[in-house]
C-alpha cells in the first residue's frame, strides 16, 4: 500500500502540472498569473507583478486577503508596490489577491503571499539555525533567474526526475558577500526509489534528497578548517555568526532565507528548511501540519512540521574544547563540534522515525528537516540511489525553459 501511494502522489504532482499548463496554452481563457512570493523583513518594500493573458482592457485590482494591513500603491496595475508594515513584531505572512475583470463580466484572479520575517531565536541557544537577516542578499526578493522546469517519469524501481536545477520560488541575492556564485540552470537527473526499505545500517550522503521540485538537499558544506578537509564548518550554526574559534573565523557563507546557496557550478541547493518551498506548498496558509517537501535518495519521504508537536532532532554540541585542530569551545562552527544522544529528542540518528503522514496514513519511515540541528539528515536508512552519489551534476546551463510553471505542487 505504501508503494503504490508513493507512485500516486508523484502521478498527481504530474497531472497538476500538466492541467496548469493546459490552462495556460488556452487562447480564449482570460487569464492573470501573480509573481512569485517574497520573504522579508518589516519595513521592506516589495514590488508585486502579474501577467495578463487574453485580457485586452481588462480592470486589474490588488487587494490583502490577510496579515497585518500594508500599504498598496498603485492598487489598479498590474505592477504594485507594498509596503510592509514596520510594527510587525512576530513572523506572519500576508496574503494578496489580483483579479482582472473584462466588462463581459468575465473574471480570473490569483494570489502572492509575503512573508514577514521576525527573529525569534533565543541567543543562548545554539542548536538552533543562525539568524543572518542583517546580511545583504539574505531576503528572498529576486525571481529565478530562469523559468523554472522539472519533470518526473514513473519507471519500474524508480520515479525519474529531471530538472533545470532552477527553484520555483523567490531566492536571496546572488552573488552575495559570503557567496560568490550566480544561480545557472544546470541539468540534472535524479532517480528515487520506488520500493524503499529499511537497513539495520544508516549511510551518509553528501546530497541527502531533493524536493518535490527536484532541487538538491545537500547536507555538507564544501569548506573546512584550513581547507585541510577535517573540521568541516556547518552551514547554519549560529555559533559561527557571533564568536571566533581559536584560531577559525566564521565567514558567512552566505546562505538566503531558504537555508541555501549556490555550490560554484551554478547550483542552487538548500541545507536547511526552505521556506519559500512551504509557502508555496501550502498557500501561504500557515500550517502547523507535516509538509511532505521532497523524498530522500533511498526513497523515503521528507517533511517539515511546525507547532508544538514538531519533532526535535537528538544531536547535542559537544561539552568543553577542542583537542587539535583549530582549538577553541565546542560552539556549533563545526560539524565534529556535534554528537549524536540517543533519546534526548524525538527523531534518530538520520533525523527520522517511523509514524503516521498525510500522505502514508498506514503509518511510514519519513525524515525531517528541522529547525534545530542537524537541520537537515546526514545519513540514509535504505539503499540511496545511484544518481546521488555523484558530488557534482552537470555544468552551466543553456538559455532554460520559455514557459513559468505553475506555482501549485
């Protein structure tokens, strides 16, 4: 039973894409697409786009369904600004509506959510992600570079992703001060595993997963303790945004408000929760329900869940200091700074358990991201694929995709 939903829910990702783009290619179908969302902090001013399709004068009006009241201006365009408010003082998200209107009477509307990012970390807490909001390129207000393109194919063992390696949603800046890279649409081909199955042995991975949208879910950073490949530096630690380490200075690696950045070939890749992924998944209704977002590379799904009862990872930092290498307290900069302690949370070693999902009511093994360490799995309890075994896929990419994807999964 649980096979056979695996392969429904990916026939249906693709079914919904295939009636998007139908709808999309009708030529007598007035229609208006809102742009894609934004996450920002209070006082920001977002500009809002959409498109017009098969609506020659048409009456074009914004409007907020939800959140804290903003300002729009102009309200009657298809490009707007919104102000949002200063005196958000808690992470919320606004909702708004375009509607076109022919005076046929013949209407269409769509909606694009804004995230108000507010910190909320406790600074004495370092198992939690680090708040780089202060960073230039940290907001994700830049569209994709490309359009956006994945495709899947059910086969006998595995279901097949292809993608461009562009995400369907807003990102931080790029290049930014911590990194150097510019986004490209980079081919690449995944393949999960139809049939997973549990092992008595966990496997670690490099790129642990990817996303329903087939972007990577890459565990490691590339950089280490003078680049001696030991005492690798942990992507999201807060430890390393505030203190020196002995002799290691933490330099921001320049990671958005998804957890993620691009690798030198052009890749864009998370290593912690991505949020705009949720947003887009649910919405922008906030939810304190498990979010399926992707599968891992032994065919196992991946959530995100929010609210009281989310699972907390059982890895803990290490007491006292370090032996060698750059010397200095355990704070979190390092990936050895961490140590796994069975049953000081919820989830196991791979940031996993066995339990009842939305989508596996008979109950599954599923892994976690979390937003306390290790933010994302280190390790596989099935047999990974082989497509994720590879450190690198493909190169920079050609001119993309014409055609923006519907923004529904």
């Amino acid at each position: 039973m649980r096979i056979v939903g695996f392969a429904i829910i990916a026939c249906l990702l693709c079914a919904l894409k295939a009636n998007a783009y139908s709808a999309d290619l009708d030529p007598d179908t007035l229609s208006v697409v809102a742009d894609y969302g934004r996450i920002v902090l209070p006082g920001t001013q977002v500009q809002l786009n959409a498109t017009l399709t098969n609506g020659p004068g048409a009456r074009v009006v914004w409007r907020q369904v939800q959140g804290t009241e903003a300002t729009i201006s102009p309200a009657n365009a298809l490009q707007a600004t919104v102000s949002v408010p200063v005196n958000v003082n808690q992470a919320e998200t606004l909702l708004f509506e375009v509607r076109a209107e022919m005076e046929s009477g013949q209407q269409a509307s769509d909606t694009v959510w804004i995230e108000v990012y507010v910190p909320e970390q406790n600074p004495a807490d370092l198992t939690l992600v680090a708040d780089f909001s202060p960073k230039v390129g940290w907001e994700c207000n830049q569209d994709p570079v490309e359009v956006p393109e994945v495709q899947t194919r059910v086969l006998e063992n595995v279901i097949e992703y292809t993608t461009n390696g562009i995400p369907a949603h807003a990102t931080g800046m790029f290049p930014n001060r911590g990194n150097p890279n510019m986004i490209w649409s980079v081919p690449q081909t995944w393949r999960i595993p139809r049939n997973p199955e549990k092992t008595d042995t966990p496997t670690e991975m490099a790129v642990f997963g990817i996303t329903l949208e087939g972007i990577k879910l890459e565990r490691d950073t590339a950089e280490s303790y003078r680049n001696q490949r030991q005492w690798n530096y942990e992507a999201l630690t807060p430890g390393m945004a505030r203190r020196l380490s002995g002799n290691a200075r933490f330099e921001w690696l320049g990671t958005d408000c998804n957890n993620a950045h691009v690798q030198p070939t052009g890749i864009y890749h998370y290593h912690g929760v991505p949020h705009s992924l949720i947003n887009e998944l649910t919405s922008g209704v906030e939810s304190e329900e498990m979010v399926l977002v992707g599968y891992a590379a032994d065919g196992f799904p991946v959530y995100v869940a929010s609210g009281p009862n989310a699972p907390e990872g059982s890895w803990e930092l290490r007491q006292g200091t370090r032996e060698n290498g750059p010397g200095g307290e355990y704070d979190g900069t390092f990936r050895e700074d961490w140590q796994f302690v069975e049953g000081s949370g919820d989830l196991d070693l791979c940031n996993g358990r066995f339990g009842l999902t939305p989508e596996f009511p008979e109950g599954i093994y599923h892994y976690y991201l979390t937003n306390d360490y290790p933010y994302m799995p280190r390790c596989v309890w099935g047999t990974p694929d082989p497509s994720f075994r590879q450190r690198r896929a493909g190169g920079p990419g050609g001119p993309g995709f014409r055609r923006r994807p519907p923004r529904r999964f």
